[in-house]
C-alpha cells in the first residue's frame, strides 16, 4: 500500500462523504463540514481543507452518537431532498449506563442552506439480540466479558444491506451479519424517542460470517462489495486497515498502520471519487493507494 499525508482537518470520530462534501464528527453529536474540491493526490503538501459549517445533530441532549462509524444510506426523506438517509451508531456512549444502547444506530434526514446544515433524527436501528447472553449470537457466551459489545456497521446502499459487525473475545473473532436495510416506514414508535424504531432479530439475519478479531472497531465504510475497517489506538493495540470481502466472507487484506509508520489513532475511512482516504484521531487525511 502507498501512504500519502494530503489534508489536515480538526480531529475527530468517523465520519461520511457525500458529493464534494466531508461530514467529520465528534463523540459529543458536533459535525464539521469541510469542501473536498481541493483534494487532490498529486499535491505536494498537505492542504487545510476549508471548513464550511459545523452543526450539532438533531436531538442531541436526549441520544447522541458516538459515530463510531458514520455513513449514508439510499433513501431520501423527502423528494428534492439533497442528501440520502445519515447513519451513526451509538456505540459505547452510553457504556455507563443502565441501558447501554448496544447495537443501536440514529437515522437522520440532513438539509443544507446554503452554508447551513441541519439534521431530524428520524428513525432507530437496534440489534435486538446484543444483549442475549445466552443465544452466543452476537455477544460471547458464557463468562466471557466481551470489551466491545457495541458494534459497528456499515451500507452497502446500492444492494440495502445494513452489515452489523461486533468484537467477539471468546474465540478472537470479529461477527458479521448482513439485514435487508430498513426503509423508513419500517418500525414501530419508540414510546421513548417518538420515532420508529426497527428492531433486527435473529430471524431478519440475511447471512453471518466470522473473520479474524478486529482490534477495537473504529471507522468504516463499504465500497465495490468490501468492508473497509480501520482499528486500534496506539503502540500496544496498532491502528490498522481490514478490508473484508463481503460476497466470499473472508478478509483480503490486513494492513498496521503502525509498523508502516503513522502511529496515531485510526478513526476515518471513506472514499471520495475513486479515492480512498483514511484519517487518524488528529485529523490528518491520507490517500490510501491499494494495490
């Protein structure tokens, strides 16, 4: 693989690229806005990419995303609406808490304004098995405490599939399953939120995998039929790129991106046109060249 440093923005969690612009969060709902026109992998240096909004997400107060991993689906809110469905996943926000939200994605209609963005949460993904012990579907069975039982996922938008995958310590593997994505109009009213709410269960599972333990889940995408997931944090647990093929079930590259030198934080993977852009937690953006 070739590495090339080709942006700077602020830092922060995952995020998602839609048209020219880069949708970059923080674990606290807070979005940057920033124009990819510039982007080029031909410079020489490094350029700021000019940040055009920040906007905090709809609802903020009551349920707010760590955005874990952060991407856009198919479907539009309403018809002339510029951007399709803006999906972000819980993830351990609320670890602390008596409901920990595990496997719960927010579904947000976005709008812009001119330089004004805006979002309405509206609607609620959860795995409604993340938390049976007992089953061994999603979290590991017996007395193993699993250290991320949260998940992360991705769309495959041009199929709807909703992919949902989870760190599992018992055996060291990382769990995937495949849904049908849920539309919309899908769901029952969340007496809690006032939105609907789509409960996946084990009878809506279209096709699960195992591949080898991703070590602690961080940003991710899909693209051309694979699975980009980046992980880790430091010189103990090395930031790091899995690129997982969905259709065969298998992982088809594994890359640490320690070992080659960039030792910060894996948060962000995306691609804008036909290039793959990863960034760490300090908001350095690299062209990821993959042979």
């Amino acid at each position: 693989m070739n590495i090339k440093h080709i942006a700077n923005t602020h830092g922060g969690q995952d995020g998602a690229i839609f048209g020219k612009y880069l949708f970059r969060f923080n674990a606290k709902g807070l979005c940057r806005v920033y124009d990819l026109t510039l982007l080029t992998a031909e410079a020489d240096t490094a350029v700021d990419l000019p940040l055009l909004a920040e906007f905090t997400l709809d609802r903020a107060g009551e349920i707010v995303p760590h955005s874990n991993a952060v991407g856009f689906g198919r479907e539009f809110y309403a018809e002339g609406d510029e951007f399709p469905l803006l999906y972000s996943n819980i993830y351990n926000n609320y670890a602390k808490a008596e409901d920990k939200l595990c496997g719960m994605c927010c579904v947000y209609r976005l709008q812009r304004d001119g330089t004004q963005f805006s979002t309405t949460l509206v609607q609620l993904i959860e795995i409604g098995f993340a938390d049976d012990r007992d089953s061994g579907l999603w979290r590991s069975a017996g007395e193993t405490e699993d250290v991320r039982p949260y998940g992360n996922f991705v769309i495959d938008a041009e199929n709807g599939v909703y992919y949902a995958f989870v760190m599992r310590d018992d055996d060291r593997t990382t769990r995937y399953f495949a849904f049908d994505l849920p539309k919309l109009a899908d769901g029952e009213t969340d007496g809690r939120f006032g939105v609907k709410k789509v409960t996946l269960t084990a009878a809506d599972i279209r096709m699960q995998f195992d591949t080898p333990y991703h070590n602690y889940i961080q940003g991710a995408c899909f693209r051309s039929g694979r699975i980009y997931s980046v992980e880790g944090f430091h010189d103990r647990i090395h930031p790091a790129l899995r690129v997982i093929d969905a259709a065969e079930k298998r992982q088809v590259l594994f890359f640490d991106f320690f070992e080659a030198g960039y030792p910060l934080e894996a948060e962000f993977i995306d691609f804008y046109a036909e290039m793959c852009l990863y960034s760490d937690a300090k908001g350095h953006v690299f062209a990821l060249d993959i042979e």
